[in-house]
C-alpha cells in the first residue's frame, strides 16, 4: 500500500507535486552538469544498468556526487536511493541525452539553412568566408560542448591537393582560416592514410609537450583526433580538438592551470561519433559551394577578358595586361605574368616592373629557371609554399631581387600554340 502510495503522489507526477522543490534541484543541477559534460550523463547511466560502478574518484565521479543523485557506499558508487532511481531511470537519460544532440543539430540545420541563402548571393563571396560563417559557430559549439580550449577541422580540397583547417577558439574570438599548401609530393596522400581512426593523448611531461604553433609557442597538453571519412561524400576530413579544460577555472589564468589532467575521453569520442555526419554533410555542402564560387569567378574572369580585349586598341602591351590581369583574378593571385618565346635567341621574355617602378624587359634562356622548364616540357608546375627552400630557386630569387618582389608559391603553365609557345605564371605572394 505504501509502496502504491509513493509512486502515485511522488514519483507518477512529481514535477507537479515537489514542494518545496527536492527532485527538481536534483534534475535541474544534473541537466546543468550534463550540457557543460556529457560523461556524467554516460557515468550516471552506467550506475543505473549494473547497479553500482567501482568508486575511482574521477572528476565526473566526484561531481555526480556532488549533485546529490550518487552516493559512495563501500567503494562503490551507487544511486543515492530507490525514489531518484525511479525518477532518473534509463528512459529519461536517453530523452536528455536526445535533446543535447537535438540542441547541436539544430545549429548546424540553421548553418545549414544559412549556407542555401548565401548560394543565392554569391557575388562578392569566397570560400574563406564561406567557413568562417558557417563551421565557425558549429566548431565553437563543438569545443564548448567538450570543453575544448581549440577545435579545428582539417579538410582536403581535392582538385587543388590542399589541405584547409578552420579552427575555432574557446574565448570566442574569430575563427582562423589557414590553407596548407601542397608542399611536396603525395603530402595529401599521406594526411588521409594516417589519420584512419580516432586517438587521444595526454602530455605528462610539460618539457616535451608538442607546439601546434610554433610563433606562439601554443602547449598541447591533450589532443583527441577524429577522422571524419564517409564512401557516400568521398570527402576526407578530421576533427581536432585540443587541450580539455576544467569544468570551473579562471578565463584569464594560464592555460597550464586550466587545463583537466583526465584529458579527453572515450566519452568525448563517442560524442564527436554522434555528430560526424552531421559535420561531413555541412563539409560537403561548403565544398560544393566552394566549386560554383570558383566556376562564378571563371565566368566573371572570361567575361572581363573577352570585354577588355574587344575595347582595346588592339596594342599587344595592352591585350597582354588585360589579360593577365582577368587571369589574376581568376586564379586568385597576387601576380600574374605572361611569359613569349623568342625563337631566335631560344629565350622567354616579358616585361616586368622593376624596384625603382620602371618597366623592363626580363629575359630566360628556355630550360632556366621554372619558367624555361616549363617552357622546355610543356608541363605545368605547381610549387608549394615556400619557393626559396627548392633547391632550383636560384633563379626566382635572383629575378625577385631585380624586382623588389617575393615570390613564395608560383603556379606555371605552357600555353601551346602551333606558331609559338609561351609560359604563363601566376604568383601568390
């Protein structure tokens, strides 16, 4: 009769009946604990499917005791009594559990939502902003969900052979955009063999810990890395997150005290796991809006070239800047050069501004240099970042003295003709 008593007035329709307010500050401070850290939520239904889990002292542990739900008996960790049992069981967990994911899904459904309307009004746009408004939130969110102080995500851009990483900071500031270029062969090849599935550390010794960036001498003292792979996208990509902070710590104390010594866990794993598809389904979209800025700007680029060409005076000097200036802003370069043959003397020539601002003629004899290689294969040449550690730059340094120019990464291309051939350079600076 008791027992029938209980269920009825307590535990049937609690949420209505808890006055003063016992079972609602047990389910309020463990829904609070669960958004800031999903192990507890994974802990406390352990406790609930074997009955007791051994007492280690871990900081979910010592939490979810803290919440009052859990109990110590025995050096074992139990649920505090058979009413919150009840309550909390099984079913209400995974309803919690389904509205953390919920709560994700509904940003990135809304980046989404966001990424369609931007593909409406391109113009103006290109793929860095692209990320930055829409995975920026998703990262952040991501990393505060985890307690990552960095998250980032690394994908392949497939057709360029780069490798683009957006990360994404705790303090909310901006997220950085950074392309890591190709620098020498298979690189990209070697960044998709090794990450195949998902690993974690955590640095014990502060002298031997790795930089991410060496400019700021950044301390990585925990790192969990997941692949994100998927045959259905064919988009290779992997999720960073670095250094798992304290639930409560000082925003302003060194990164040293606020960091967890637990580092990331499986939990952390299984709940990056969760969201996996979602984040290669957004990947994929940003990817694909990335190729139609990419064809727009192709577009453009043609239409301003065929547009100069037919306004000019029909000058060569003047056709040739025209051009080379739409094809500079179709490759996105800051130079874009357009080398002739002169078969006479077997050597490549343009004109070029010089230091002191005055136009000279430049002359290579074909074979020197990276621009009389390509002339001589016909192949294009793609030259990663940074062009004066190759070991043949001796020539592109001894012109960018000449110039006052720096050149750190030239793409170059022959352009065949039957009557003569040329080599085309863009540069990045």
């Amino acid at each position: 009769m008791s027992r029938k008593l209980v269920r009825s007035r307590l535990i049937n329709n609690w949420e209505a009946t808890d006055e003063p307010p016992h079972l609602k500050t047990i389910r309020d401070r463990l829904l609070h604990l669960g958004q800031r850290n999903r192990g507890l939520l994974d802990l406390y239904q352990q406790i609930l499917q074997h009955g007791a889990v051994e007492a280690v002292d871990t900081p979910e542990q010592i939490e979810l005791r803290l919440s009052g739900l859990v109990v110590k008996r025995s050096s074992q960790l139990q649920v505090s009594n058979r009413i919150y049992a009840t309550v909390f069981r099984h079913n209400w967990v995974q309803r919690v559990l389904a509205d953390f994911k919920a709560d994700f899904m509904q940003i990135v459904s809304t980046q989404e939502q966001k990424l369609l309307s931007m593909l409406s009004v391109m113009e103006g746009k290109d793929f860095a902003e692209i990320l930055h408004h829409i995975l920026g939130s998703i990262l952040f969110k991501l990393g505060e969900m985890i307690r990552a102080d960095r998250t980032t995500i690394f994908f392949v851009d497939e057709e360029k052979n780069d490798i683009w990483s957006i990360i994404a900071h705790n303090d909310g500031s901006s997220p950085d955009i950074e392309i890591i270029t190709n620098k020498g062969k298979g690189r990209v090849a070697n960044f998709t063999k090794m990450v195949t599935e998902p690993f974690y550390f955590r640095d014990t010794d502060s002298e031997t810990a790795i930089k991410t960036d060496d400019s700021s001498k950044y301390h990585v003292y925990t790192n969990l890395v997941m692949p994100l792979t998927s045959p259905q996208y064919r988009l290779t990509a992997v999720l960073q997150l670095v250094n798992k902070l304290k639930r409560s710590s000082n925003s302003h104390a060194p990164l040293a005290e606020r960091i967890s010594p637990q580092g990331f866990t499986s939990a952390d794993e299984k709940q990056l796991e969760e969201y996996a598809s979602a984040i290669l389904r957004i990947l994929v979209r940003c990817q694909d809006c990335y190729k139609l800025t990419q064809r727009l700007r192709a577009s453009e680029a043609l239409t301003e070239a065929t547009r100069s060409i037919s306004q000019s005076s029909l000058d060569s000097e003047e056709i040739i800047d025209r051009v080379m200036d739409a094809a500079k802003k179709l490759m996105n370069a800051d130079r874009s050069t357009l080398w002739l043959l002169d078969r006479e003397t077997n050597q490549l020539w343009t004109k070029v501004t010089f230091e002191d601002g005055v136009k000279r003629d430049l002359r290579v004899q074909i074979g020197q240099g990276f621009v009389g290689q390509v002339a001589q294969s016909g192949e294009p040449l793609n030259i990663g970042f940074d062009l004066y550690d190759h070991p043949d730059s001796g020539t592109a340094q001894s012109t960018d003295r000449k110039t006052g120019y720096r050149t750190c990464q030239p793409t170059l291309y022959a352009c065949l003709e039957s009557r003569r051939r040329t080599a085309r350079r863009h540069t990045t600076g």
